[in-house]
C-alpha cells in the first residue's frame, strides 16, 4: 500500500475516534480534560489527510520532495494544493487554530477546567478555551476535509 493511502486511513480512524470521544464519552463523563484529547486527535486526522495528499502529490512529481514537518507541509499544501483542489479556507484555518491550541498547551503554565470547557493560559494569561462547540464544529471541517482529500486520491488514481 502507498504511504499516501495509509496516512489517509491514520487520518479516517483518527477522525472517527474524535468523533466517538466528543459525542459519545464526553456527554457520559462530562471531563472537560476529555476535550484535549479529542482537539489532540482530531489535529492527527487534519495533518496525516494533508501529508496524505502531500506524499500522493509527490507519488505524482507535481511537487518537490519536502521534510517531514507541520509547518513545511502546511505551507506546500497551501501554495501548490489548496488551489488546485478547491480546499476551503477555513477548514485550512481550522487545522492551524487545533495546532495553535495544542501548543499553547504545551507551554502553558496555567491550565485547567471551568464549567464545561477547558481553559488554556500563556505566560501573560491569554486564555485559549477548548469546548465541545467549537470541537463540533471542527469535526465537521475535517470530515468535509478528509472526504475531499480521500476523493482526490481515490479518483485520480
């Protein structure tokens, strides 16, 4: 199997645990530490689908050989393939703003729960906050995201 089709299955069985963590165990444990993990895998189905049409694009030599880090990926995607395919911005923007959350958790000193959503704070105490809302809503980008890119490599094979 080509790397493009097993990052792509990685981004489906991400997305499908995201999915089942923020409609199913979430409302049962009502944890909103359980929002991180959902944000967590959801950001994992985002970037394996991308690196997906990446390495299918590359497969092809429409695009140079590029290393294997988010920031170079996201902006090859956005130069050479965001247009090409007609991939919307904000599901583009959506993959940057579960990235930005992550690493703002990552380097947070302060962070905790409040009510139902999770709260984020940096060093001078802006807060990001992650609800299931907002996760919602992204999970409905990534699965318009993943279907288009899957299209593509499926259709174009």
């Amino acid at each position: 199997m080509e790397k493009f089709n097993e990052l792509m299955e990685s981004a489906k069985k991400k997305l499908n645990f995201a999915d089942h963590l923020l409609s199913m165990a979430y409302p049962l444990v009502k944890d909103p530490k359980l929002l991180l993990s959902v944000a967590e895998n959801l950001f994992m189905a985002f970037s394996y689908s991308m690196a997906s049409l990446l390495y299918y694009e590359r497969h092809f030599k429409r695009i140079p050989p590029f290393q294997d880090n988010f920031e170079i990926k996201l902006n090859l995607f956005k130069s050479e393939c965001a247009a090409r395919y007609g991939i919307e911005d904000e599901q583009i923007k959506a993959m940057q703003e579960l990235k930005e959350i992550l690493v703002a958790h990552k380097k947070s000193p302060i962070e905790f729960p409040r009510k139902e959503s999770f709260m984020i704070f940096n060093e001078s105490y802006e807060a990001k906050t992650l609800t299931q809302d907002l996760l919602k809503g992204h999970i409905k980008k990534a699965k318009l995201f993943i279907k288009r890119l899957s299209t593509i490599i499926r259709t174009e094979n």
